[in-house]
C-alpha cells in the first residue's frame, strides 16, 4: 500500500502543494496543485489531500501564514485521515518546518521545488520542526503572550514619561521608586490638570514617601511656568498608560477563566520559589499543563533554550554558549532563584519546575518523539 506525504510551500495567498508516495525505490513523482489562501480554497485544500490519501502533511513556518492553513487541515483533513480505514500510526499527522531547514541553493528557489524539497528532508529527517500545540493551548498562547506585549508596552511609555518629565524639568522621578506608584500619579494628574502650586503638588504625596515637602516643592518647581504643550503631552501619557493598565487587568481575567480546569496544575506550579501566578500561566501556556510533550527536565531545558551548547570541531568545543529556545519562557531563565545554593543548579526557574515535578506526570501520555525536532514554537 503507498504511503503518500504531501508538502505545502505557504505563502500570504497562494499555497503551492505537491503529494507524492516516499515508499518507492526509484525518484518520487510529484503531484502538482496550487491553491489560494482563503478559506475556501483551504476546505478544497483539504479535500484534495483525502482524494490524494495523503498520511502526512509537512508545511513551511512562513510568518504567520502558516496558521490559517494549520488550522483548516486540523479542522478538515486530520479527523478523517485518522478515522480512515487502514490508517496508520502516524496518519493524520502535520508537521511545522522552520524555513532555514529547507532553504534551497542560491538561484534554485521555485515554489514547487521548495514544496518538494519539504517532503524529501522530512523522509530523510534533515528538516528541524516546531513543537505546534492543540487549539487551546494555542489560545492560551495566544492571551499570555498579547498580555507580555502589553507590559512591554508599558514599560516603554514609563521610560517617555521620565524622559517628558525631565525634558519638562520636572525631577520627581529622583523622589520617587515607582514613577507609576500612587504618589506619582497623583501628582502627575494634578500637574496634567493645570496645577501651577508646587506646594500643593506635593501635599498630593503619600505619608509614607521618604522624600519631604520641600524636596518635592524643589523637584517640582518648574511647574510654576511649564509650557502647556508639555501638559497635554502628560495627560496623553497618563491616559495610554490607564488603558493598558485596564487591559492587562482583562486579560489576567481571562487567562483565569480559560485555566480554570487546570487550576491544581497552576497551584503547584506556583509554590516553586520564585514563581507566581502569573508565571505559572505563562508557563503552562506555553508547555501545557502536564508537559507531556517533554519526556524529561532535560528535553524541556534543551527547548527553552537554558542548558549550555556545544559548537565542537576537531574535538574542541569553541563555545558553550546557550542555543535559542522559546521566546516566551526564555524570560524565565534570566536570573537564578535567591534560595539556590549555587551557580551548579539550574540556572532555569522552569526547569527548577520540572525538577521538582510541579506538574502532575501520574497520568502523562506518551510523549511526542522529539528526536531531530527543535521545539522552538
């Protein structure tokens, strides 16, 4: 019986396809369609590669292109591949390439070639594939990592308004820890507001501040005279930030709502020092909630990028320097937990994680092969 794979060149709208039977001795013998992008023509898509019996599907990770085509064939063609009679094991089975793995020579690119060069590599297990989560781990994903944009968001508009301020010759920030705290903003919105009394703006601060009344009268003195221009600028900042402020605070909501089964999973994931709630979202988010992907605390290192590497040639190893891992959790790996006797631990709070086995392994599946696949996702 053939055992036919097909390989998707992706781009933003056409998809150059190609099927071919990999259990032949001689060369493969490519069957050739083009097809558009939208949904549509991925539903056709799909329906061609049931006509086709393709087992296996292997597509490029072009940007973002990828996904709408990931998820017509998880929703059209996987379901009845698997349930087909005489399925096989890996029947039913998409596979993400990351587009170095299947670069071409120079002045040999066509979009068909590359589709065909996709199937070849992927036989003779030369193409490096992306670990793709299911739908809701994707959505999960999806929440966590718009919620990371937004602090970096506003860490950015934090570091404009100190510089407005100093521009503006407002020194509070040299008074105040956290130009963002409750003191500050206060002051800041009165000083947005129109106030022109120094003295009245530091009565604004809380009891608490080290600074005194009169080192905020100094630090605030320009405002007797500050140019309207520098106000309006203020309080365009102070509303940018509000809002941010109002949509990370949905997102936490939401992130709570779509765990909710999981919520043992983030309870124990949290009591990890150094780790909280929210890390512990971010984590499952990007790993799942029992990293049944992940055989081992060493696989799971090895893809967030936190063990040492090796660059060896003529048996020297020329450098140790970390391979690039998943974005995301790689923010995890930054610094060392306090309560770590030393530098020979794990230099990775997820992989303290995995160590102290957070998650719950008692009903873990068997996990994926993860040999010659980099699961950078």
């Amino acid at each position: 019986m053939p055992y036919r794979i097909a390989g998707i060149d992706v781009h933003k709208k056409i998809l150059a396809v190609v099927v071919s039977n990999v259990e032949i001795e001689s060369e493969y013998q490519f069957e050739r369609r083009m097809f558009g992008s939208n949904p549509e023509q991925l539903r056709s898509l799909a329906a061609w590669l049931l006509e086709q019996e393709a087992e296996e599907v292997v597509m490029e990770s072009t940007a973002q292109y990828w996904k709408p085509v990931w998820g017509a064939l998880e929703r059209y063609w996987k379901p009845i591949c698997e349930k087909r009679e005489g399925a096989r094991r890996k029947s039913g089975t998409l596979h993400l390439a990351q587009a170095l793995s299947n670069r071409g020579r120079r002045g040999r690119k066509r979009d068909f070639v590359d589709a065909e060069r996709l199937v070849k590599r992927l036989v003779a297990r030369e193409l490096v594939l992306s670990f793709v989560p299911d739908p809701e781990q994707r959505l999960w994903r999806t929440v966590t990592r718009k919620k990371y944009q937004l602090r970096c968001d506003r860490v950015r508009l934090q570091n404009q308004l100190e510089s407005l301020l100093e521009e503006a010759h407002i020194k509070l920030s040299s008074l105040v820890t956290d130009l963002l705290g409750v003191s500050a903003r206060r002051m800041l919105k009165a000083l947005a507001d129109g106030e022109t009394n120094p003295a009245a703006l530091a009565t604004l601060a809380d009891e608490r501040l080290r600074a005194t009344p009169e080192q905020l009268c100094d630090a605030l003195g320009a405002c007797t005279e500050l140019n309207p221009v520098y106000r309006r600028l203020l309080k365009m900042a102070l509303e940018e930030l509000r809002l941010i402020d109002e949509q990370i605070a949905q997102l936490d909501q939401e992130m709570a709502n779509l765990l909710r089964p999981h919520q043992d999973a983030v309870e124990r994931l949290a009591e990890v020092p150094g780790l909280g709630v929210d890390s512990a979202q971010q984590i499952i988010a990007e790993v799942g909630p029992t990293a049944e992907t992940f055989p081992s605390a060493k696989c799971l290192s090895s893809w967030v990028g936190a063990c040492p590497g090796d660059e060896e040639s003529a048996g020297v190893n020329y450098s140790h320097r970390s391979p690039k891992g998943n974005v995301t959790c790689g923010a995890f790996s930054t610094r060392r937990p306090t309560l770590l006797p030393g530098p020979r631990e794990a230099s990775s709070k997820l992989c303290i994680a995995a160590r102290s086995h957070a998650w719950d392994t008692t009903k873990r599946s068997e996990p994926l092969p993860i040999d010659s696949v980099d699961l950078s996702g």
